[in-house]
C-alpha cells in the first residue's frame, strides 16, 4: 500500500473540506508503542475502504474514563467540557474509535453534558464495511489457525457488543474457539476502572494470568483482542508462560490489516 497522510480536522477545515467520520485515537492508541500498531492498521483499513477520516491530532485529551472510574467525577467532567467544546467547534457527528474505554464515555457519558454524537466501535465499523463489500478478507492470511476472542467489558456488558468482532473473525479462513468464560460470562482482563493505572491487590493469581489460562486451554495460535487495554493485559499473560512465540495477542483490526495485506 503506498504511504498515505492522516488529515487532522484543522487540516481538512482550513482546506474547505469536511471529514466523513472522526477517528478518535485515545491515549493507548496514541502513546503506548503495541496500541499505536492498532491505530495504523486501522487508519490503513479506513483508507483502504475509501472511507474520508480526520483525527484531532493534537486537539484530543483524554476522554476522562480513568478519572471517572477511579471516582473523580470533577476531573473527569472538566477534561469531557473540554472534549465536547472541540468537537462541537468542528460539528462532528460521528466518531470511531479502537477503544472500548472511549467509545462507552464518548456514547453513554457525553450526551448528558451536550456532546451527542454517533459513535462506534472500530470492530462495528470494519464488520459494515465487510457487508458492504467494500472490504474483502476472504484469503489464506490465517488459514489453519486457530483464534480465540477475548470480550472487552465495556464493549461487551456495557454495550452488548459481542457479535461484530466474531463476524470478523468467521470471515477469515481461520477457526474461531470460545473460551469457557466468553460473551456476557466473560472474564476481565483486569485494566479496566482504572485498575490498570495501579498496584494490584492481594490475592492468589493475577487476574490477567487467570483470563490467558482460559484463552490457554484452547491452544490458540491468536488471541484477538478489541481493546487497547485487554491487549496490554493479554500480552503479559502470554509473557508470564514465555509463549510470545506460540501465541499472538492481536486487535481484530491488525487481522484484518493482515488479511488486506496493508
């Protein structure tokens, strides 16, 4: 695929021109070095689907999930207030983003301090587009793998989002096996309600020691992940059993990237 530029909002304004959709990155999909992988291979699905995008870029702050969860509700409506005037300032209507942390606040958090917009979730988005028939992944990229799926809880219990990311996956030639705890049993990874940003507590077993043993079990070349935070989680369960060679954590997006060949 040849190198393509990612257009802020500012850019396409000052350029007289409009955005179609608003990629909202996040903090993991900006900063963190494995989450940025995700961003480009979305960014690469999105272009390579026509699709006209725009981030904010510099503009975007934390959506305030981590402050909200860890109980400063205060801080987190500063840092939304924030958020909302810059996406209000540009009329955006509608936004995707890889983060199941920033699609909840951004869907169910926002509205009540006027941010209304339509929001999705990334793994949503490819699935529309893989209906459509403006993407195609029918191919040998994962022919003979195994791959498991892990739900992210607030893709999954907070917004009953479970079928989009396993239509992906059935559409690449690989098999898709449920780990015990799966859907609205899932199991969390741990990171979630600011549990990531903080020591853990007392107890026998980490908990995302405990979720990649389930995914384990099932002797999964992949284990497909939706989420940022999940993958992070994921990964040092992989690494506590030394199996980062057997087993990848990858984003749905990044296999279907794969599948595209991007």
């Amino acid at each position: 695929m040849t190198d393509f530029k990612v257009q802020t909002l500012a850019e396409l304004m000052a350029a007289g021109e409009e955005a179609e959709i608003l990629f909202w990155v996040g903090c993991a999909g900006s900063f963190d070095e494995r989450a940025q992988k995700i961003t480009k291979a979305f960014a690469k699905i999105l272009h390579h689907a026509g699709i006209k995008f725009a981030i904010l870029g510099t503009e975007e702050a934390c959506t305030g999930d981590p402050a909200k969860r860890a109980g400063n509700e205060f801080l987190f409506q500063m840092m939304a207030m924030q958020n909302i005037a810059t996406l209000n300032g540009y009329g955006v209507k509608k936004i995707v983003t890889a983060c199941p942390h920033c699609f909840n606040t951004l869907k169910n958090e926002y509205p009540a301090l006027g941010g209304e917009y339509e929001v999705l979730h990334h793994t949503t988005l490819i699935n529309q587009l893989l209906n459509e028939g403006k993407l195609n992944i029918q191919g040998g990229a994962f022919k003979g793998k195994t791959i498991t799926y892990h739900d992210s809880c607030y893709l999954g219990r907070s917004n009953d989002i479970y079928e989009a990311p396993r239509e992906i996956i059935s559409k690449l030639d690989a098999a898709l096996v449920e780990m015990k705890r799966s859907k609205a049993n899932g199991l969390c990874c741990g990171a979630g309600g600011a549990q990531m940003f903080k020591e853990a507590e007392h107890g026998a077993k980490e908990v995302n020691v405990e979720r990649i043993d389930d995914a384990l079990e099932l002797q999964p070349n992949v284990v497909a992940s939706a989420c940022p935070f999940c993958m992070t989680m994921l990964r040092d369960g992989v690494k506590h059993y030394n199996k980062e060679e057997e087993v990848q954590v990858l984003d749905v997006a990044e296999l279907v990237a794969t599948a595209l060949d991007l």
